[in-house]
C-alpha cells in the first residue's frame, strides 16, 4: 500500500565492525536498516557516516547505551529482525570493572529480550556470542607443529572444537556473554521466541579498527602499516581460526532465513580448521605482504586466554548451507588493501595484542 511505512532490521552494535558490514549487507538487498550503537568505539562514527552516504534513506540510528531500556524498547518495538552484536567486548575492560561488563552484556541482553517478549511479535533475534563459553580449554593436551598450538588428539586437530563442549566460563567477560548466550537460547525454550546463537571465533575484515583488546588481526596490520611495534601477550605460538567479514554476515543472515528452523540453537562459528593460525603466523604472512620485518615482544600471559581455539564448523555450514569461507591469506591481504586506502583517517592504535 502506497505511503506504508516498512518495518526495520534493528542492529544493536551497527555502527561496528561486523554490524557495519551486516547493515551494508542488508540495506544493499533493500531491508530499512535501524542501528542501535552508542558510537563509544574510536571509528565507528565513520562506518555510520559510511552508512548512511551509501544508503540514503534505508540507515537510521539510535545513539543509546544497551543500559538505556526504554530507548532499547522503543527501537526494538517496530523491529522485523535484531541482530544483537553490541556488547562490552574487551577481557581485560571486564576485568577492571566487571560490574559495567554485567550492566552492558547481561542487563542490557536480557533488557532486549524482554522488550521483545513484551511485543508479542515473535520478532526473530541472532545474538553475537563467543568462543569464550568454552573456558581457557586448558584440559585439552597441546603439542608444537609448525610454531603453534595444535591438538594432541587427531579428531580435534582434524576438526577443532564442536558445540557439544561444555560451558566453562572464565574471566567476567567470559561469565557475562556465556550468560547472555544461555538467555537467549532460553527465551526460545521458555517463552517461543525464534532465537539462536552463534559462537565467534575471530572475525576480521574491512571497516575493522584493530585494538590491544580485540580485532587482533587487524591491530598487528595497522601496526606494521604503521611502522610500528607489536607487542603479544604470551608465547604467540596461540592458535585462533579466523573468518572473513562477509562469510560471517552470511552466516547471520542465513541464520535469520532459517530461523524456524535453527530457533533455540547455538553453532560455532569461525574459519575452521583450513584458516586456523597462530599469531606468529600471521605476523610471517604481514611481513611477507610487506616486504619487511615487524618488531614484535612478547609480554605475560593474559587470564583467560586460550592457547588454542579453532571452531568445528561442519553443523554451522550443513545447517545453514554456508559456502567455503574465504581463504585467510586472501582475507588478510583484502583487509591489507582496505586499511591502507583508509590509514589517513583511521584512529590512533595501542601497542599490544591478545588474542580473542
């Protein structure tokens, strides 16, 4: 009918990384996107400027705080689709002020789903989780191949970790969005509304401004563009598998498609084992990229972090019939090209990295 207004995708977060890239996504097939985002992160007021010049009309936004309930109500009220990917994001932030990290990543989840209940809209919602549930994965026995962490075990070697490991959260960033996760799963068993999780490894790609806290891939990029030294926290020889940015959104977006039928579901979602690295290795494949050396130094341990993680994605690409994710040696040569066009106007970088 001619003058109806057509509901929105809500994207808590859609000023970030990944948000940014799914808003692009979506708004490009011709959704209304509505972006939920406090603009906290240094760059993400470009990624909406971004935005909203390259889709005039179909990007609006919503500067709140997730702590800001009624702001979160209201944008959430209209909504056809929420993608919840805003959160405290960072381990060692949660470990200096783990109330904060509660208030943002349970409170303010928990605020949403509520808000959603209350609508009575059975409004489908994908929430961004973590590989965090699974703990420090300490029980699991390592040994050395080729300059990193790999399994012992052959089968977990051949396909990294599956959805069936037991939650063990660590850290309270780890406590907070493993909780967060398990509301939201059991907001499809309690109350029918059509959810589902996916569990990140590390996602990286353009519109991504690396930090000492997260983004480790492109952190050590803008840091060798840069001319600058990397620190890594612990031996990095830490193996994480890593996914480009647009075969996560893919994976959020055929997550929504499926809804019905992935309601109440939580996947693992990475790179897999063909694009699991460690972070010496990245830093061999930069140099290469180069021509140079990059001066790196190592510092202690950070609690918490997982000398190996690699996702087990065989249920997440049979279920949501996923394509071969892109090669990292290609990704990171693609985010190589990006950050360089963009290195002028990108935001000034902490010296130090862990990995997520």
């Amino acid at each position: 009918m001619s003058g109806t207004k057509t509901k929105p995708v809500l994207i808590t977060g859609g000023a970030g990384f990944i948000g940014s890239n799914l808003a692009d996504r979506l708004a490009g097939e011709g959704h209304d996107v509505l972006v939920y985002d406090a603009l906290r992160r240094p760059g993400v007021e470009r990624n909406l400027r971004w935005l909203q010049s390259r889709h005039p009309g179909r990007v609006s936004a919503v500067v709140a705080d997730l702590r800001d309930e009624q702001a979160l109500a209201d944008a959430a009220k209209d909504a056809k689709a929420v993608f919840h990917l805003a959160a405290q994001v960072a381990v060692t932030t949660s470990m200096v002020d783990p109330i904060d990290d509660f208030e943002v990543n349970i409170r303010g989840t928990l605020a949403l789903l509520e808000a959603l209940r209350r609508h009575g809209n059975r409004t489908p919602l994908v929430f961004a989780s973590t590989n965090k549930v699974y703990g420090d994965l300490a029980d699991v026995p390592l040994e050395l191949v080729n300059d990193a962490y790999a399994p012992a075990d052959s089968y977990t070697r051949a396909h990294g970790v599956g959805e069936g490991r037991p939650l063990d959260f660590h850290t309270p960033y780890g406590c907070s969005k493993g909780a967060a996760d398990q509301y939201v799963l059991d907001y499809a068993r309690s109350f029918d509304l059509p959810t589902a999780v996916l569990r990140m490894s590390c996602i990286y790609g353009p519109r991504q401004m690396g930090t000492e806290d997260q983004g480790w891939v492109a952190h050590f990029l803008i840091r060798a563009l840069n001319g600058e030294p990397i620190t890594i926290y612990g031996d990095g020889r830490q193996v994480r598998d890593v996914l480009f940015a647009a075969d996560a959104v893919q994976a959020y977006v055929s997550a929504w498609e499926r809804i019905e039928q992935v309601k109440g579901r939580a996947f693992n979602l990475g790179g897999g084992p063909a694009n699991a690295i460690s972070l010496r290795q990245l830093i061999a494949h930069i140099e290469h990229l180069m021509g140079r050396k990059v001066e790196v130094s190592y510092g202690d341990w950070r609690a918490g972090d997982q000398r190996y993680y690699v996702s087990d994605t065989r249920l997440v690409r049979r279920t949501l019939e996923l394509r071969e994710p892109t090669d990292w040696r290609r990704g990171v040569a693609l985010l190589a090209e990006w950050l360089r066009a963009e290195k002028s106007t990108l935001p000034a970088t902490s010296p130090s990295v862990e990995a997520a």
